[in-house]
RNA sequence: GUCUUGUUAGCUCAGCUGGUAGAGCACGUCACUUUUAAUGAUGUGGCCGAUGGUUCGAAUCCAUCACAGGACACCA
C-alpha cells in the first residue's frame, strides 16, 4: 500500500539516517528573512561590482530543490519558493566538517524543502546565485519529483494531482492567481457599486432557479432529503422583497449533469440583483465591469483566445430575431414561421425535435447559425418569451422579453434579464413548470410556494444578472477546459471496483 | 450517451508482422570546487490499466470493463 514503492523506500531510509545524525527532517525551526524574488531584486547590484560578490550582505532564503548539480567539492542547486527560482552554490568547505559530504551528498536530494544562508554573488556564467554558509533541511520528501526535464504532463495526473501540477508547472499558478484575482475584484467592484454581499442556503428543500438536475443529500437529524443549490436565485429575491435594493452572492452551484471541457458538477457564479433597474441598467453596469477588470488585471484590449482574438473595446447590442438575419445570414421572410423555419433547417441538415414553439425555433436558428460567430462582446437582447421562463414581458411586444445574454468568443458567459414580479404570472408559470415535470420532464421547477408568497407581498421592479465565474477565468486567460481554471476538478474514482458493488448492495 | 485515441519503471517515452522488457531523467556507487536539463563511468529499478479469450507462446491479436484526452450529442 502506502510507500511500498522502492524509491521511497529509498527516501524512507535517508530520513531515517538523518536522525541518527541528529537532524530532524521535518524540522520547523525556519529563520527565513526574504522571498527569491526579493533577493533577486534586492541583490541586483551585484553584477556591477568588481568583485560580484557581497559577503557582507546575509540573506536566508527557504524552497524546495529543483535541480542538483553535484561537481565533486561543489555544488549548485536550485530552489524554488512562490515567488520564483534561485541557484545556490554549496562547497565544501563552506560548511561544517563532513556535513557536505555525509549529509548534503547523501541525504538531501531533489524535491526536498531546504532553508539555505548566505551571501549574494555572481557566477562565472553571469547568474546572481546565493552562495551558502549554511544548509538546513526542513522537510524530507520521500516521494521522488518527475522528471526534471518533462515535468508532469499527463492530464490526469495534473488534475488529480495538482499539488504536483504546482510543483512540476509553476507558471500554472499564475491562472489561479487571475482567478483569485477576478473573484476579489468582482467583490470589490459590486460593494463599490453599493451592493451587499449575502449568502443565501446551499441546502434547498425545492432546487429551483434554473433548469437542472440536482444533487439529493439527507439530513438525519430531521429524516429529509435536501437539494443542493442549482442556483441562488430565488432566495436573493426573496431579499429584495425583503428591503435589501441590490444585494450579490457568489459562490457554488451543483448540477447533477455530464461533465465535459464547460461543465464541472460545482461551479461558481456570481449572481446579483438591483431593485428599480431594468436590463438595460444591467448591460451598462456589465460593460463597466468588463474594464473593471481589465484596467485591475493589466490586460490588453485584444485579447487572444485560442485562434481567435476578441477584441474588448468593441461591446454590440443587438435583438436576437435581428442578428439571425445580419449575423447568422438566414432568410428575414422566414424568422416568423414555424414551418418556414423547419424547412430552412431540414435544407441545412438539420433536424430539430418535433412540436417546438417559435420561440424555441428561433433558438435553434441562433444555436445553430449565430453564436459561434459573436466573437467580440455582444448583449443579445429581446428574447422570445418562451426560451425565457423567468424574465418579465416586454410591455410593448408581449412576445419577447426584457433579457440579454452576453456572448463573447463564442461562447455565453452572462444571463440576465428584468424580473418577473407578477405573482399570479409567476404561479402561473411554475403551474406550466409542474405539468411539464409530470409529462416526465426531470428537469422542469418544482412549485415553490414560499416564493410565490413571498413576491405576493411585493417585489420592487428588480434587474438581475448571473455570470459563470469559471467560463470567465477560461477566457481572461486563454484555457480552453474548466479542468484548467478548478485546481481540483471532479474526477471519477480511480479504482472503483468496491465502490462500484457497494452502490450495486444500495 | 455515441465515436475516437491513449494507458509499458517514480516521471517523459520507445517497443514493427506474436518469441519472454528498453532509453532518458531520477536513485545507488565512483570521478570532478563556477555548473545551467552539468559531465563521464557503472549499477539497481516493471503484475506492460483490469479480466477473459485465441495461441505451443501475448505488452503486442480479439472481447469486455475501468480511467483519461479529443470530437459530437444533450444540458445552461
């Protein structure tokens, strides 16, 4: 089982060795006084001076070794903290009696945690390094790192692994660091705006909010099934009912759904609602955001993604029955036609389900002959009421309703629409929803009454927006799965065979 | 869910039409006090993803399964 491999087996024994020699291998004790980064900025002078070297300047610095180069008398090694690499130069006699060749030789290796003192100064090859006085270990690896050269590349080892992923491909946490980043500023930019951040329950007695399969988890003590969250909407109007004006949660959502390169099972997304204003309040605010972003995180204006290049200076509006036309080139005369419809797709080989609505045809044409080409930010706007459940009626066009989805390379990365605050219209449509669950489909809404009591008493006219957190960090820095942007994605278990027959004993 | 490609040492990968397992890195030993994937010599290291079949003989051929990557479908 656990360390029966030979190579740690190996290690197991060099530890062991180490404290008969008493050293602690896993010692605390760090004095460390500066980061790599630091003393590569600090000691930049070095190179310039006529000796390229400062022995009166100390530095201890901490990471892990990298690379090991032993010369005999000599050696270079290189650490690595988070903040970057630096190369230390270890001799001989430089160090204790014997502790170079009985210790530092033997017992120190590759992928261990070391904490090195010493002087600034320049090799031979022009290379600020650290030229060591002293060298302590502070954690014995006893799995050996990959290879030095490769790395870790093997996808699966790298999701499932990603401490590894870490060590082997640093530059990985730079993505990360832009997600953190896009979270703090989203934070940031909402409670600037005068929006209070809530948390509402993961745990919900009827998964509503969206179209999807949730996760079933029990409570024991009170005997009932919960659902975790599809999506927090429902209670975040339920606050603005409340009294609370523009109110914002972010955090995860579960779908009990197929994973593939967009879709984990949890995913974040940050969800908002601003009382007394309509879509168009909210296609401003999210163009307002986008540079948010993009000044705080210094990116360019064009911005590549994959082959494409989308260019974020450039935001579009436009209705969806109008982009079919000027963007998706399909025929105006037949936008307004079910069988026209059906006909123009079955020439173009493709077949939909049968008894679709307009509306739904009308989704299908953009599905299939518009999105992919809206690579520049574009809001399209004036849904079909009937691809558009939870959003209210355009007072003009009853047909059509007061939402935009926002498309950038290709892709729909924002929802948001005017909400819907008739509660009679709203029982109604639940009612519709109900029917649709008993005609088998399993992921139509449930009838959730507290929330038709709730808008009873009254929701202001409310605008709100979701946006998926993941698919955004994917394109701000180019990654084309959601296993790139979730340090730990969901992976199926390895070795499932007793898994397998314990759910096949349920 | 369908199609497709992959799974061999800790890692990165070879292994042809079936004949009993290879390299580089890492690790051990030796040499080497300014290297840059250090170098040179030498050695250890494997249930060839799992199960079954064909065969005198299977890492190799066939089937089933598992996991992963890619594409498509479904889904927001």
């Amino acid at each position: 089982m656990a360390f029966e491999n030979k190579f740690v087996q190996q290690r197991i024994e060099k530890a062991e060795l180490l404290k008969k020699e008493g050293i602690n291998p896993y010692s605390n004790d760090s004095k460390r006084n500066t980061t790599i980064i630091k003393y590569l900025n600090v000691n930049s002078d070095i190179e310039s001076k006529e000796e390229k070297r400062d022995e009166h300047r100390h530095y201890i610095v901490s990471g892990r070794i990298k690379l090991f180069r032993i010369m005999g008398k000599a050696s270079f090694i290189k650490i690595e903290d988070e903040s970057g690499m630096l190369q230390v130069y270890v001799a001989r006699d430089n160090l204790p009696e014997g502790f170079y060749n009985d210790v530092f030789k033997k017992l120190v290796e590759v992928g261990d945690i070391v904490e090195i003192s010493g002087y600034p100064f320049v090799t031979g090859q022009g290379e600020l390094s650290l030229h060591a006085s002293e060298v302590k270990l502070l954690t014995k690896a006893i799995s050996p790192l990959p290879e030095k050269f490769h790395g870790v590349t093997d996808k699966e080892i790298r999701y499932r692994k990603r401490y590894l992923d870490l060590i082997m491909n640093s530059d990985i946490r730079r993505t990360f660091q832009t997600r953190s980043k896009v979270i703090s500023l989203t934070r940031r930019f909402f409670e600037e705006k005068g929006f209070l951040e809530v948390e509402t329950p993961m745990m919900h007695p009827i998964a509503g909010g969206a179209n999807a399969r949730p996760f079933i988890t029990h409570h024991n003590a009170l005997g009932i099934d919960r659902f975790l969250r599809i999506a927090p909407e429902l209670y975040l109007k339920r606050l603005i009912v409340g009294g609370f004006e523009a109110v914002f949660e972010i955090n995860r959502n579960f779908r009990n759904e197929g994973m593939d390169a967009t879709h984990n099972p949890e995913f974040t997304s940050i969800e908002f609602y601003w009382a007394y204003k309509t879509y168009k309040d909210l296609i401003v605010i999210t163009k307002e955001y986008f540079k948010y972003l993009f000044d705080h995180l210094n990116l360019p204006t064009l911005l590549p993604y994959g082959d494409l290049e989308v260019n974020f200076g450039n935001f579009t509006e436009i209705p969806l029955i109008e982009s079919l036309t000027t963007i998706g080139g399909v025929p105006a005369e037949i936008t307004n036609s079910k069988e026209e419809i059906v006909k123009f797709l079955n020439s173009k080989n493709i077949t939909v389900k049968p008894d679709l609505n307009l509306g739904q045809l009308q989704g299908e044409l953009f599905d299939e002959f518009v999105e992919g080409k809206l690579i520049d930010p574009t809001f399209i706007t004036e849904y079909p009421v009937e691809i558009s459940p939870l959003a209210r009626r355009s007072d003009e066009n009853p047909d059509i309703t007061e939402r935009f989805e926002l498309f950038i390379a290709g892709r729909e990365i924002a929802n948001a629409f005017s909400e819907l605050n008739d509660p009679v219209d709203q029982y109604n449509r639940f009612k519709g929803q109900v029917d649709a669950k008993d005609a088998g489909d399993d992921e139509a809404h449930e009838m959730d009454e507290d929330f038709i009591d709730a808008l009873s008493y009254g929701m202001a006219p409310t605008a709100g927006q979701g946006i998926g957190i993941d698919r955004l960090v994917m394109l701000l820095t180019n990654e084309h799965s959601i296993r790139d942007v979730l340090l730990f994605p969901a992976m199926k278990p390895i070795h499932n065979d007793e898994q397998t027959t314990q759910n096949e004993e349920l």
